[in-house]
C-alpha cells in the first residue's frame, strides 16, 4: 500500500546522554531532516519500557524509533545492552501479532553524530511510508478483504452443500 | 446493598470458555452449600435448568451477584453478558477467559474464517462435502438459528462494564472461597464491598513473590524447554535454568502452584498489579536475563523460544494493549 500523500507518525524515544542531544546538535546545526518523529527523552535506552512501543502505536504511531548510545558507551555502564535485548524480542512479537517488525527501529547515536540522527530518521520515515499507515483499528479479517478486494471472506459458506444433508 | 424478598439471588454463566471456572466453583467443596444457604440461585446453566426468557423476565438489578465467566465470542455471549449486565447488581468478571481472553482469545491472531476452516476442515474431520454451519435455516417450523460468530473474542469488559474481576484460569478454589465469604458478609452488611473495577479472590504481587524456589543473580545463555531438561533442579529458580517461566509478570493468588511442583509458570492469574501490558513485562524480564550483548548471540538464546507471542500472551491476547485497543472493538 503506497498512498503519497500518507505522512507517517513516528514516536522516537532518545536517550539524555547521547542521541537526545545528537537530535538538539541536527537541530543546532540547521540539518534538514523529516519532521514526522516526534521525541521523547528517556534518561537512558534502558529504561524503555515495551509498553511504551506497544502503547504507541495502539494510539496512533505508525512506527517507533529508540535511540541509544552505541555499544560500550552507556552512561549506565550496560543498559542499551539492555534495550537491544527487549528490542530484539518486541520485534519477535510483534512479527506474531501481525505488525511488520520494521515498524520498530533501534539506532545508535551519539552525541556527536547530528548527521547520523537525521539521516537514520529520514530513511526511517521513508520506510515507513512504504509500508503505509499501521491500520490497526482494522482486524485481520477487514484487511484481508481489503487486500483481496471484494472476494467472499465470510464464514457462511456454500449454502447449497448444507441443503444437501438436511431433508426438506 | 439492597435486596428484594428472603435471599439475595445468585447467577453464574459460562460464555465462550471451557468449564473449568464452574468446576473450580464446585471444588469449593461445602463451601457451595454456603452458597445455597445465603443466595437463591436463578440462574446457572451448567448446574440447573433455566431458560434465558426466565432471566429476561427478571426485575432489572434483581440479581445480587452474577459470576459471568468465559469471552464474549458470538452474539450469544453478547446478549447474555448485556442481559445480566441488566438484571445485576454486582458483575464479577469471573476467570480469565472474562478478564483477558485467555486461550480462546489467541483465535485474535487469526480471520475468523480461517478458525471455522480449521474447526470443520482440518485432517481430523471427515468432511469431504465441504458442510459448514449457517447462521439460519428455513425448517417447516419457522427459521432456525445458530449464534454468529463475532470477528474477535473481547474480553467481557468491552461489552458491559464490570464491577470486579476475579482471574485465573480457573480462578483457586480456595480464592473461590474467600470471594463467597466476603459477598455473604457484605450482604449481611458486615463488609463492604472493594471499590469498582477492583481485582478480588488473588494477590496483588507477582507469582515469584510466592514462589518457593531460590533466587540468585540470573544470567543464562540459553532458553529451553522443560521437557529438555533433565533434571529439573527442584529448588532453584526456573527462569534461572533457562526455562521461560511467566511468573515475574503474573499476578499472585495461586500460592505458586505450578512452579512449585516443577512446572513453569504459564500466567494464567494475567498481568501483575500495575502492570499495563503483560506481553511487555515479560519481554522486559526475559531480556534482562538473557546473558549476551551481541545481536547474533541475543538472537541464537531467543531462538529457544519458539512461539514469542504465545509464550508472551497466553493468557492476555484478546485483553493486551494492542489487540484490545483496537477501536473496532470498543462496542459497549
């Protein structure tokens, strides 16, 4: 589904020590990047609770970027370890519950690297309005109609077979 | 409370669930004749004969306590669960199947058609002529009809509201108990009821606050199966041998029953107190077990799970964030 006129809603949770302020110096240093994120600072990746992936885009987002410190960099010693683990296994679930795991993106960033944020945010919105808008007021079965077009997905099916069984 | 001629009347109904609940409910043992002591029960479908024109010409609120268990699947468990909603004054959300879904809620991750395929076309039924159900047939007598199959299961309270829930799957009989105790006390006017939309009959912490099992630092390098171990070291944590174990996301009440007797914790008491989304509270505490900071090597451990989403919402699907936000659901 590509509808062009479709702008994504992307939520990003930042991390205070590294790609928070890498967000602050895109800003700083007048970079263009897409305005559909819409940040929220956490003290570390590490303290990104599932729920709040899983909140967001049952109210609305059509993706959700986390941003943290690379590897080895934690202001927490080990936490964005921590948050790439939860990260990894959203992404199973998510993948079971029908939601492209795309929708979902981990970025490393630090401080300095204004360029990759806005950069790794742009490609991010890109995709996703790729994949579209997350329907998710929609149950499986009104969007399997969809995709099929008008094709017959009710469950009663062939009446003429059951006449069959059942005398008149 | 206010209550109407001798005893105070009692109903139970059994919506889209297995049975288990009522069971649960007679395995209070003499308890249940406290319940015949105190209440005058109306209506009970698996215990005695009542039709639904007998409860439909009932007073509205001339029910003291219905205990409504089971999901609201077909517009027959609609029409019921609005029905009593009507006829009662105290609506418990009886079991998990009510509170969250549980296992019939896990049919949410499939079209509808593919459940009743699956139910009448799968290797086990013989069905060559391809027959399915119809929602209605012409016979001489006049129109028949069978209940129609909703899209979803939603859990009860996204059909009517709720005054408590009462979880687990089934809810401990000794739970079961407890919760009648306090009813006939309030009525009585000895107690007073908790607030609505209170969580009654189990505790307020997680599973692993009650679980015998010894507790150290966890760090593993590799999630398996219970039936792939052997032995099973009786007094160490499960989790901590690798064995994914819900309790740290499951809500107390069960005394620890499973994991004390060797068996991992499925979570079928639903999320813990303060818990917004079970599924991510899991996720949250399988992740920092996990001993292993590479993405190829988080991915080799996670691999031993083999179905993420059901091992994550079992029990909580239909009544998860996600699945339950949904607003085509959202139809009082």
């Amino acid at each position: 589904m590509t509808d062009h006129n479709f702008e994504p809603t992307i939520i990003g949770f930042t991390c205070n020590w590294c790609s928070y302020r890498a967000s602050d110096l895109a800003g700083t240093a007048r970079m263009k990047y897409a305005p559909n994120v819409r940040l929220i600072r956490l003290m570390c990746s590490g303290r990104l609770d599932p729920t709040f992936v899983l909140r967001a885009l049952s109210e609305g987002a059509d993706g959700v970027m986390i941003t943290g410190c690379h590897p080895g960099e934690c202001h927490y010693i080990e936490q964005n370890y921590k948050a790439l683990r939860r990260f990894l296994l959203l992404r199973r679930v998510l993948t079971g519950l029908g939601i492209e795991p795309e929708r979902v993106k981990l970025v490393w960033a630090s401080a300095a690297e204004g360029a990759r944020f806005a950069s790794e945010t742009t490609a991010f919105v890109e995709e996703i309005r790729k994949l579209g808008p997350l329907n998710w007021g929609k149950d499986e079965g009104e969007r399997r109609k969809d995709e099929e077009g008008n094709k017959n997905s009710s469950f009663i099916i062939q009446p003429s077979s059951f006449e069959k069984e059942v005398p008149a | 409370m206010t209550v109407n001629g001798s005893k105070p009347k009692f109903a139970m109904y059994w919506a889209a669930s297995c049975g288990g609940c009522e069971i649960a409910v007679l395995n209070t043992h003499e308890k249940i004749l406290d319940v015949d002591a105190n209440f005058d029960v109306v209506f009970w479908p698996v215990a005695m004969d009542a039709k639904y024109k007998d409860v439909e010409a009932m007073e509205d609120g001339s029910i003291l306590l219905t205990l409504f268990n089971g999901g609201i699947r077909n517009d027959e468990n609609e029409h019921l669960a609005k029905l009593l909603r009507r006829k009662s004054q105290i609506m418990v959300s009886f079991g998990s199947c009510a509170c969250e879904g549980c296992i019939p809620g896990l049919a949410n991750l499939s079209p509808v058609g593919d459940i009743v395929h699956a139910a009448y076309n799968t290797i086990t039924t013989d069905n060559p002529n391809e027959i399915y159900p119809r929602i209605s047939y012409d016979v001489p007598e006049g129109e028949l009809h069978i209940p129609k199959l909703a899209k979803v299961l939603r859990p009860l309270d996204l059909v009517v509201d709720v005054d408590c829930y009462m979880p687990g799957c089934p809810p401990e009989s000794h739970q079961i108990a407890a919760v009648i105790d306090l009813v006939i006390k309030v009525v009585k006017g000895e107690a007073e009821l908790p607030p609505k939309g209170s969580v009654i009959g189990a505790g307020d912490s997680t599973v692993c606050d009650e679980c015998p099992r010894a507790r150290n630092v966890k760090s593993i390098k590799e999630f398996k199966r219970i039936q792939d171990i052997a032995p099973v070291d009786p007094d160490l944590c499960l989790l901590e041998q690798g064995i994914p174990c819900n309790g740290p996301a499951t809500r107390s009440g069960c005394n620890a029953r499973c994991p004390a007797v060797g068996a991992q914790c499925i979570g079928c008491y639903g999320p813990a107190e303060g818990v917004m989304d079970y599924g991510a509270r899991l996720i949250t505490a399988f992740s920092s077990v996990i001993d292993a900071n590479t993405t190829e090597e988080i991915d080799r451990i996670l691999d031993g799970i083999p179905d993420p989403t059901g091992q994550v919402y079992r029990f909580n699907l239909a009544g998860s964030l996600l699945k339950a936000n949904r607003d085509a659901w959202k139809v009082k």
